[in-house]
C-alpha cells in the first residue's frame, strides 16, 4: 500500500509537470490539474485509510476463547486446573499481581510445534490484562527442557509474524537491537499492544521467542488498583491494635500472620542491625483520635525478633518521608482522648520528673515486665524548628 501511494505521488508530480509544458499561461488548466491532484491524493488516502480499517477490524486472537478483561474465575471455567497461580509484586516494588503459568508441549491453535508456556496476569480477583506465549523455554525462569537451534527459534518467529502481519500488515514499530535479537516488532491498536519478540545466545545456545498482548491502559489499571487497593488497606489498618496483638519476642512470621505483609514502606536503618515495617492509616480508630498516621513493626535483624511496634500519630508518611498536618491545639486535644484509654488498659502510669527530649509537651510510660509501654506528644521534637509535630505511642523491649 505504501509503495502504491508513492508511486500515486511520483505519477501526480510528473502529470503536473507534463500540464505545465502543454500550456503554462492557462489559468484554467491550472486549476483543473490542482483540482485533479487533490482528488486522486484524497482517493488514495481514502485506499490507504480503508485498507488501514480493514486489517484492525478484526482482532488476532493469541489464545482460544480468553480475552482481556476476563476475570480469574472466566478464565478458570475454561483452562481448568492446568495452571500454577502465584501472586507477586509487580516490578518488585508494585502492587500485587496475580499471574497463572500453563504449561504447554505444544501449541497447536497458533501452529508451534515446541514447548513452552502461556502468562496470564491478573489484577487480583480483577481482570485479565495482559496474556503471552514463551516458547524454547518452560517456566518464567527461562529454564529449558531441550537445546534449540538458531533456525528453530527463528522458525517459530516467522511463524508467528506470518500470522500477526496477515491480520495487521506492516503497521508496526520495530525496536530490533540486533544479536542476540532474533526481531522485536509491536503492533499498536483498539485491542490492545500486540508484541512479538525473540532472542539466541550462541554462546549459550540458549534462546525463546514470545508473543504478547497488553491491555491498552495496561499500566493505567495497575496505577488505579494500586491506589485503590493502598486506601482500602489504610481503612483496613485504622482499627488495628497491635498493642493488643502483638508481644515483643514474636518472629517475623508470626506479626505478618497477625497484621498481614501490605506495608507501606520497609526501613533498614545503618546505625543498627534492625528493619521497620510502616502501615499507614487514614483516621485512628485505635485510640478514637481521628488522625491520620501509620503504625510501625521494628525487627532485629540478626534474630528476627520483634522489639518495637506502635503508633505514630499526626505523622502522615513513614519513618523516612513524613509531613506533620496537624495543629498543637489538635494534637493536645487527640493526646488527651488517647491517654485514659491506655489508662484503662495498663493502670497508672509513671511520669518522669523531666521529659526526655526538646519539645516534648506530655510524657508517659508503663513498665510491663519486660517491656515498656511509652506514649508521648509534642511540637518541633528532639530540636527546635524541627517541625516534627506527632503523637508516638511504642511498646518495646526495656533494655
């Protein structure tokens, strides 16, 4: 198509200049050869453009039966229980996503005689956004069965380019980045962003060739979940007491059984052997404050045992990046809402006869055998101007 609307132009521009030697005082025939000219250059972007709609009319489906959008329970009703379900973050850091390994010997539907397995990737218990086909290896660690050639793997490349170029042509972009690239070409349209890749190391003699299809709002959608599933979890974390349930002692395992593993933010301070886990929470209903804050876990690395876990209140944030959006007067007012409820809980309380850093404007503790229960509130604490103005209660070991 492209070569036949070049030569369209070349036979516009040399019918124009052909006009131009018959007569080239004629007004008239100017005016006509323009007017032709534009009529066979809109006939042949209508051809161009028909043709276009045409081979993105269809959709080239990678799998039989599933599509995007299906949700885990759809895709089950048809797979069956051949599959490995896992649920990971996504690029380590990401939210959680639910991916489903199916192993194949062969895949018949797209003509590929070679091992290999099929990706589905999930929102969890949402829908289906992304699914590929990895062949010349079987599993995500691209472990290997057998040995393949160069050709073979290329084979299978061209065999799966043969069938994606009959349904969308040459519109695709090509990131080819030469050896060990075997080619690296996407198409993009309404149904989503189709990529086919494949790469050999000969030194290794090791290779797979993928085929792909992304969601449009691929990453759209794992943004949205994220921030949906963040504010669901911070709702589900401002009635957590882990004053209540939790003991210092306790192993790593034993306080994610508890409070579960969807930490905001994983600290790993260089001064000392320890690791904190932080939990925000959107309104404290612990304490019936109100405030917004996080809770916090602090492990010893060494043993993995917990030595310190509570509140930080009126600190939005984690230990690292905290912003302070309340008032004094806020502040005061949560703290004495907050501490006949501790008093209830724990008894009376002792109260040092001088507080123990700059800043601080109420100060409490409880001895609880091994343990101290500490709760305290103040503006611009441990300095002046610091800024830092929060509620802390903490329970931990009394060293």
């Amino acid at each position: 198509m492209k070569k036949k609307t070049a030569f369209l132009c070349a036979f516009i521009m040399l019918m124009t200049a052909a006009c131009g030697k018959i007569d080239s005082g004629s007004e008239t025939d100017e005016e006509t050869t323009a007017a032709s000219t534009e009529e066979i250059t809109s006939e042949a972007e209508t051809e161009e453009n028909t043709e276009v709609s045409e081979k993105f009319g269809d959709e080239f489906n990678i799998s039989p039966d599933i599509k995007l959008g299906m949700t885990e329970a759809e895709v089950q009703a048809i797979i069956g229980n051949n599959y490995d379900r896992s649920v990971e973050k996504y690029l380590d850091a990401g939210p959680d996503i639910a991916y489903y390994t199916i192993p194949l010997d062969s895949c018949p539907f797209l003509g590929i005689d070679m091992e290999g397995y099929e990706l589905l990737t999930f929102i969890p218990d949402g829908e289906l956004i992304s699914m590929s086909y990895h062949f010349g290896v079987i599993d995500r660690d691209n472990n290997t069965s057998k040995d393949h050639t160069e050709e073979e793997l290329k084979a299978v490349y061209d065999k799966l380019f043969e069938q994606v170029h009959e349904y969308y042509g040459d519109y695709y972009t090509s990131t080819d980045a030469g050896t060990p690239s075997l080619g690296n070409l996407s198409w993009d349209n309404t149904y989503g962003t189709l990529n086919l890749w494949g790469t050999y190391y000969d030194d290794t003699k090791e290779g797979n060739v993928s085929l792909s299809l992304n969601a449009n709002d691929f990453a759209q959608k794992i943004l949205d979940y994220s921030k949906e599933k963040a504010v669901s979890q911070q709702s589900q974390n401002n009635g957590l007491n882990i004053l209540d349930q939790l003991k210092t002692g306790m192993t790593i395992e034993d306080v994610f059984a508890v409070i579960g593993k969807d930490y905001d933010y994983e600290y790993r301070a260089g001064y000392k052997p320890s690791v904190e886990y932080d939990y925000s929470f959107t309104a404290d209903e612990v304490f019936d404050t109100g405030l917004r804050g996080y809770m916090f876990v602090e492990f010893d690395e060494k043993t993995d045992e917990l030595i310190c876990f509570g509140y930080h209140i009126g600190n939005v944030g984690n230990v690292e990046n905290s912003s302070y959006p309340y008032s004094e007067s806020e502040l005061e007012e949560a703290f004495n809402k907050l501490l006949p409820s501790l008093e209830e809980e724990y008894g009376n309380a002792t109260v040092p006869s001088a507080f123990s850093g700059e800043g601080v404007k109420a100060e409490y503790s409880w001895s609880m055998g091994t343990d101290q229960l500490w709760a305290i509130w103040g503006t611009d604490l441990w300095g002046a101007s610091s800024g830092v103005n929060e509620i802390i209660v903490s329970r931990s070991i009394d060293r």
